[in-house]
C-alpha cells in the first residue's frame, strides 16, 4: 500500500461513451515515461513514482498540502508517528520523526509492516497517518481493529483519500482505472495485488454511508474532523501514472479557484482529509 498509489494513469482511459482501443492510446501518449512499461504491483514503480511527485511541481505542492494537513492535526500527546504507505512519498521530509513503512521493502522506508497486523505495543502509537491507503486494505476492520489497539488515549489516525462527490463520481466512476463501487455492501474485497486491488470509495462508505456502523463497531475511534477538498488539481496534475495536462505556472491560478470553491467541496472534492481520535 504506497502512498501515491491513486494516480490518473487511466484517468483518460475510458471516457464517456470511450472504447478499449482509444483507452490504450490515450494511455500511451499520455502516461508517464519512467513507469509506462511496469506493472502498478512492482515496488520498482512505488520507488520510481517518488521520482514523479518531486519532479512535478504541481504534484509535488499538492503532497506537500497533503503532509502539512497531517503535520497539522496531529495531537498534542506523546508516543510514535507511524506512516502507512510510504514507499513513494516524502512525509518524513516534513515530519523528521515518523516511522515510514510499506507493505513491500523500498528505499527509506524503515520497516515493512501491514497495516492489518501492526508490529507495535498497545497504546504505543501518537498517530497514525497516510496518503492514499485505507482505500487499498482489503479489510479495514482488521486495521480499525489494530489503531485502536495500538493508539493511546487522545491519539490520532490521520489520513488523506479518494471521496464520493457528485463531480468525483463521474471521474473515478468513468475515467478511473482503480475499482470505484459507492453500492458496495462490504467494506472488503478480495486481495490480489497490494495496490492494484482497491474500492475508491471504501473512505466515504465507512465514513459516510455506513457512520453509525463504524460507530458502534469502533467506539473508541471518534471521527473529529472530514474535510473533502481538490476538485481539480490532482487530475490536471497528472498524478504519478501521467504527465501534467496543464503548465506549472498556472497551478497558482488553479488552487485559488478552488479555495474560491471551498463550500462546494461537498459537491466537487475528489479527496477527503480524515481524523479520527482515540477516546
């Protein structure tokens, strides 16, 4: 589960009323050089898509809003900062202290831990914080599970992901390539590969649809705070699968359209920013 594993490569693949060659095409002009030829489940693709997001200007200060959010909420108690999915970011840039880890081994990740069987003591853990993950667990019990054993009192699970909106419907639904199922009556599904299996809109379902399951099922778990935000940026970023649809300088100009846009996020945001807090 690597963090930046939600990007647009097949975000033009299938378009309205799009066929399955001109999918391959656009995917072939439009995909990015350093990973065209690899599959998404190689780690070799999780190490070279931390070359992507630095190199992009766009991407790389849309991560960096991304780690500041988390820096941001995290809570004034003691203990460790675990990272989830880091193979292909840079958290640790913006916080020194975390511990990244990864499902698979990759450079500076410092342990390979899953999420659903974490090798850390109870109450031992400040916060937990990831970009792009909890939509690629095959069974978010099972981790919901473990943070809360492993959370102390007033400790924080932090994360950033794909969200359900009206305009983020059409685009996961019809120009995706990750599986997108809002109607998805479980909040699991078959694991094959660490990043190529996935429901977008496991975070909305959990935490919208289904709130007052996971309240009941995680008491000790409060959802404090869901902001859905950035409506368009990600997708003319490109992401780490494609090349930028728009020219850098014009990145300024995007985000303050969105900030212009702020009250319609629960409308237009194709992310969300979590926290939850360990009562």
């Amino acid at each position: 589960m690597a963090c930046g594993c939600c990007d647009c490569a097949g975000m033009l693949g299938i378009g309205w009323g799009g066929s399955p060659v001109s999918a391959a095409l656009l995917r072939r002009l439009f995909a990015h050089p350093l990973t065209v030829s690899l599959s998404i489940d190689d780690p070799e693709t999780t190490e070279l898509r931390k070359q992507i997001i630095i190199s992009k200007p766009m991407l790389k200060s849309i991560y960096d809003e991304w780690y500041s959010a988390l820096a941001d909420g995290l809570p004034a108690v003691g203990g460790k900062i675990l990272e989830l999915g880091s193979g292909a970011g840079f958290c640790d840039r913006v916080l020194p202290e975390v511990i990244t880890s990864d499902i698979f081994y990759c450079n500076d990740v410092r342990i390979v831990a899953d999420a659903q069987r974490l090798p850390f003591g109870n109450g031992s853990l400040r916060a937990i914080v990831m970009t792009n993950v909890l939509h690629h667990m095959p069974n978010v019990h099972s981790f919901f599970a473990e943070a809360t054993r492993c959370l102390r009192k007033g400790g924080k699970i932090l994360m950033v992901e794909p969200w359900v909106t009206w305009w983020s419907s059409l685009v996961y639904k019809h120009l995706h390539h990750e599986p997108f199922d809002p109607e998805a009556r479980e909040w699991s599904f078959p694991a094959a590969g660490h990043l190529s299996s996935a429901n977008s809109a496991i975070p909305w379902i959990v935490f919208v649809r289904d709130r007052s399951k996971f309240e009941s099922q995680f008491p000790e778990l409060s959802i404090e705070q869901i902001r859905p935000f950035l409506a368009f940026r990600y997708l003319l970023s490109g992401g780490v699968g494609m090349r930028s649809f728009t020219p850098d300088f014009l990145q300024i100009a995007w985000a303050g359209l969105e900030r212009l846009l702020d009250s319609q996020m629960y409308r237009l945001g194709m992310f969300a920013f979590v926290s939850l807090r360990r009562v």
